[in-house]
C-alpha cells in the first residue's frame, strides 16, 4: 500500500475512534473534561490527509486524549466548505482546524469568536484572513506550508541546466499559489530564466492549460495548488509524453505527476498546527496574538523515481525517493 494510502486510512481510522462516526456529519456532543474540535478539509489528497492526521495525533498526545474530533471533508466545494463550517459555529464547537485556504476562509466567514486554526495555507494575508502574519488581529491563526521557493527554483534549474523557459502553471481562483507564482517569476528573473504564466480556472481547464504549457515551455513549475494537486493525473498524462518535466512545490503533485520537489512534511505541518491549538485551549493564548507558525524542519529534496527515468533526468546524489 502507497504511504499516502496509509495516511488517509490512519487518519479516517483515528477520527472514526474520536468521533464514533467517521465524518459522517452527526454532531459531535461535547464530553465532560473533552474538547469538541471541528475539522473542516477542503478536499481529499495526500499532502491534506497528513496534515490533519498529524493534527489529529498531536492534539490527542498533547490533551492526553481529552479530546473528540468532527472531522468533514467538503469534497473541493466552497458551498460545502461553507456549509460545515457554520454548522461547527452553531455546534458551539471549542475550536476550528481550517485544512487549505478555502477552508479557512469559510471558517474566518463563518465566525468571529471561535478560536481558528489553518494549516495547508501559504500566506494567511494574502488569503485575507489575519492583519499580518506576525501579528493576525483575529481569531485567525496556523501553520504555512511555504517552502523555500529559492531552494526549488534553484532545484530546477540543476536538474533542467539548459531551461530556456519555464511555465508556472496553477489555479488562478486560489490566491496562495498567485503568492507562490510571484515569489517562482522574482527568482527566475534573478537567474535570467525566462517564464509565463498559465492558469486555470477550475479543475475543467487544467488539461487545455498543461497542454498549451508543454508546448511553448521546456519545463513546468506547478507550486502547492489544490486544485492541481488532484488533478495529477492529467498533468502527468500530458506532460510525460511531451517530454516536459514538472517540479513540484510539494510531495503529494510530485508523487503524481512531478520529476522532484523540495517540501515541507505536512504531517509536522498538522503537527505543529496541533501545538499551536493545545496553546489556545489550555494556556488560554489568544490567536490574534500568535504569529503564523513555519515549518522549518524536515524540508526535504524528492524524486519521482518512474519519471525521471522516462523522461532521462539525472537525479544528483542525496536526493530521497518518493516511496
């Protein structure tokens, strides 16, 4: 079974145990001495299941299992988002993990008083939830998936030496990966590297968006994006037999249609979202005083082993296999 696989059963067993009701949309009644936490998660793919298992398995650590989870995943509907998330507020539930941008979003819409926090988010200004990442002003905090955009240009530009064009390819309705595609165009210009931008709309665009890509680009850079990341697929189907490689802002795109990526863990990412929840619930610390927490360990360099042999990419020593 494929470690992802693993993850996602983990974490469906883990709420299942929390819950007693898998996610099935029955609230969860808070037990004496427990906390209730309400999870919402923008969709199902492999980056977004380790984080909330990671969330899951700390909290519970840290709260010596005094907690009970209701864990809902809106299928990538923003309605659903939407909808979940109100129902925690009238739950009364003690606290929200928000699990990707839309999520939060619809949470931070949702209410201005139950503590939130967000992982899987890349910049919590840019997604309009908090007044600064140092100091968020609301009731809105978490951990950011940023990884070194620098280190993974810099990546891409040892494996692929002769780049003479890169295509940044994402979702143009997710606001983290315009921030993530500003950051990638900063550095290549810096490197002297020409790119262009090709985005889509929806998950309906993204095989016509890759296409027109692989054709006018020798590579492609796809950063951390829901809605690629579970269209991976069709990236992969297009790409590979163009001959176009992809580095990956994260694992997950990268196990699925990517030749390497340098990423963050997003199980240490739930994990230290975890922390950041403990601290609110026991020691009474207010998010609108906790700055956006960062990952700064286990950044890791990967390959996609079946890729880069098709596509003839030497992978230098030291670089990790994606299992």
């Amino acid at each position: 079974m494929k470690k992802w696989m693993k993850l996602t059963a983990a974490m469906m067993t883990l709420a299942m145990a929390m819950t007693g009701c898998g996610g099935s949309g029955d609230s969860a009644e808070d037990t004496e001495g427990k906390y209730t936490i309400g999870i919402v998660q923008q969709l199902e793919h492999p980056a977004l299941d380790a984080a909330t298992l990671g969330f899951q398995e700390k909290l519970t650590e840290l709260l010596d299992g005094n907690v009970t989870f209701d864990y809902q995943n809106a299928q990538g509907e923003q309605t659903n988002c939407t909808t979940i998330a109100t129902k925690f507020v009238s739950d009364g539930v003690d606290l929200i993990m928000a699990n990707a941008t839309t999520a939060l979003q619809s949470a931070a819409a949702a209410t201005a008083d139950i503590p939130i926090i967000g992982t899987s988010v890349t910049d919590y200004v840019t997604a309009g939830v908090v007044d600064s990442n140092e100091a968020p002003g609301r009731n809105v905090t978490g951990a950011s998936d940023l990884a070194p955009i620098d280190e993974q240009i810099a990546m891409l530009m040892e494996l692929v030496p002769d780049v003479q064009k890169v295509g940044i390819v994402y979702c143009s309705a997710e606001p983290n990966s315009i921030y993530q595609s500003e950051l990638a165009q900063k550095e290549l210009d810096a490197a002297n590297v020409a790119w262009a931008e090709y985005t889509a709309a929806d998950s309906n665009e993204v095989q016509s968006v890759v296409t027109k890509a692989v054709s006018e680009c020798d590579v492609l850079y796809v950063p951390t994006d829901n809605t690629m990341a579970n269209n991976t697929e069709i990236i992969k189907n297009v790409a590979v037999p163009a001959g176009v490689p992809v580095i990956a802002g994260e694992e997950g795109i990268c196990a699925g249609c990517g030749v390497a990526t340098l990423s963050i863990s997003y199980y240490d990412l739930g994990a230290k979202a975890a922390e950041m929840a403990y601290e609110i619930l026991v020691n009474g610390a207010d998010p609108a005083e906790m700055p956006i927490a960062y990952v700064s360990e286990g950044i890791t360099e990967k390959y996609n082993a079946e890729i880069a042999e098709t596509l003839n990419i030497a992978i230098p020593e030291g670089m990790v296999a994606i299992g």
